[in-house]
C-alpha cells in the first residue's frame, strides 16, 4: 500500500487562508497546510501526495503538499507539544493536547450535542443555533485537517462558532483532543452552549452498511448519552436528484441510529412526511432559507433549491438543540 508522492515546482499561489493555502504544483492543483508542512512560495520544490486525486478517491481533483524541500525542512515543533498525531505514520507530528493543560468538567448535564454525518450539514445547523455559544467538533470519516473547511472558517468569521475541536486523527483545528469523550467534556467547561460535532469535508464510503463515515454520528451520540448529554441528530435526507439508497432518509443514518444505544432526539422538519420505522421530533422550520441566506450551502453539488428537504432537515436539529 505505498505512498503516491511526486516531486514538482511550486508554479502558482492562489489563495491564502487561515491554515490553507491552494496553489499549483506544475499546473495541477494542489493544497498546503502552512501550520503543517511550513510556508509556500513560487519556485519552492516540493513533494505533493496525488494518490486520490490520480485515482478519482473524492479529493476534489486536487493533490496534497506532503513536504517542502525548499524552507519546510528541520521546522521546529509546537512548543510544549510531544504527543503525537497521526502516530507512526509518515505524517506524524507533535502537537499539544488540552487533556494535558486542562481538566474538563466529569458531566455534560444536559448539554445538548447534535451529530452530523455530513459536513455539509454543519452550515444550517449553526444558522438555527444564532447567539449560542457554539463549539465544532470534528471526527475521523471524512477530511482529517479542520483547515481544510471553508465552512468552518465562514462560520467562525460570521461569529456562528466559538472554537473547532480536532479529535484524533483529525488535526489542525483550534484545539486538539485524543478523543470526543474529552472534547465534549472540555467543550462544556469552556462554557459551550450547543456541541455540534460531524465528520469533515468529504465522507468515507465502502458501499457497505458499516463502512462508511457517516457512523461517527453513533460515535458522538453514545459518548454524549454516556456523559449525561442530550444528543440530537441531523438526519441524513433528500428527494433531489441522488441515487436511490440516498432518497428519503440516507442508509448512512439508517445505520447509524442502528448503533446508537441511548436516547437520541431525530430531529425533523415538518411538513415533510415521516420516516417509516424511526422516530421523529417534528420541527418547524419556517424561515430556515433566510437564516441560511450567504451561507455555503452545498451538497454533492445541489443547493437549497435543488435539495431543499437535506438543508431543512440539518436546521431542525440545530433549532430542537436550540429549544
């Protein structure tokens, strides 16, 4: 199972974001991660990873920087940080862990923790959640580095979320945790209102019942039920142009609710007919589009007017956290 690294010449710098930067690497598209793999510039000589974009894997077509052998040789570690991420692969790195610095309270008392499955529902769950105190928490099933996100970065721009918790093996957000159990803990100490926590962009798929990232909503849910929370989940919906396992409520959260051992709220935009065989808390949505409006609202390439229901449904899980 080898690594597919190529070596090229930084021939262009695009865009510069907060943890990101797109750039082209001999003419192909290539993402860095700064904070990861050091700065970037034009004419620096680098190592890309084109393993999923050459075999089509949901990269977006694009390559990822691995190395800079220009200026991100022998860059210093985080200071204080000597626990790893991403442990024992080529891509480990130290980093800082608040397990380490902070002590999370024991219970979440009630704290309401909605589990998303795709990350294009954390847009419209936020938009219902206005004037809380809202702490993103991303786990593994799908993009592992929380800068990867433009939507994160809109949300924390607009003053929809607080702080964005990595959990291992995600990286590169606010905070770093070894597990959700202590993100969700250390996100109420640190005064979260609302916990919304889901995979990032992008989603781990085997076509099979089990093999996909959209469980990690079954992850969030039982470590909130387990730590006295009240997890909602963001049901996975749609009656747009999707293949036909997707039509109605998603096999992903299917599968998920499968797994969920406590009690869990499904949350559910009324006005559209219920789901056989899952139990629902009907929500009103009146008024999602306009809460939603300048938000980047995208699925699979659909927006609201195409997938309405998909963008309603996450809404009504924010707005039932926020009741």
């Amino acid at each position: 199972m080898p690594i597919g690294l190529r070596w090229g010449t930084i021939s262009a710098v695009g865009e510069r974001l907060d943890g990101l930067v797109r750039l082209e690497v001999d003419g192909r598209s290539c993402v860095a991660y700064p904070r990861l793999s050091g700065e970037v510039e034009v004419g620096d000589v680098v190592l890309v990873n084109t393993q999923a974009a050459e075999l089509d894997l949901g990269s977006g077509g694009f390559d990822v920087l691995y190395a800079n052998l220009t200026r991100g040789l022998g860059l210093p570690a985080t200071e204080r940080a000597h626990v790893m991420t991403l442990p024992y692969t080529p891509g480990q790195l130290a980093g800082r862990f608040v397990e380490e610095e902070t002590e999370g309270v024991e219970r979440l008392a009630g704290l309401p923790v909605v589990c998303t499955g795709l990350h294009s529902q954390l847009a419209p769950v936020c938009a219902a959640l206005t004037g809380r105190r809202i702490v993103y928490v991303q786990l593994g099933g799908g993009a592992l580095p929380v800068s990867l996100s433009d939507t994160v970065r809109t949300l924390k721009a607009r003053k929809l979320v607080e702080t964005s918790i990595a959990v291992s093996p995600c990286i590169d957000g606010d905070l770093q945790c070894v597990s959700a159990a202590s993100a969700l803990v250390h996100a109420a100490a640190r005064g979260a209102e609302v916990v919304v926590c889901g995979i990032g962009p992008g989603i781990v798929g085997t076509g099979s019942r089990f093999g996909h990232g959209g469980l990690a909503v079954a992850d969030a849910a039982n470590i909130a039920s387990a730590l006295g929370g009240s997890p909602v989940v963001a049901p996975r919906v749609s009656f747009g142009d999707e293949r036909e396992r997707h039509r109605g409520v998603s096999h992903h959260t299917r599968s998920a609710l499968a797994l969920c051992l406590g009690e869990v709220r499904v949350a559910w935009p009324r006005g559209l007919a219920r789901p056989d065989g899952i139990e629902v808390d009907e929500v009103d949505v009146t008024g999602w589009e306009d809460a939603c409006v300048s938000l980047p609202l995208s699925h699979m390439g659909r927006g609201p007017r195409d997938d309405p229901w998909f963008f309603a449904a996450a809404f009504a899980a924010g707005r039932l956290a926020a009741a």
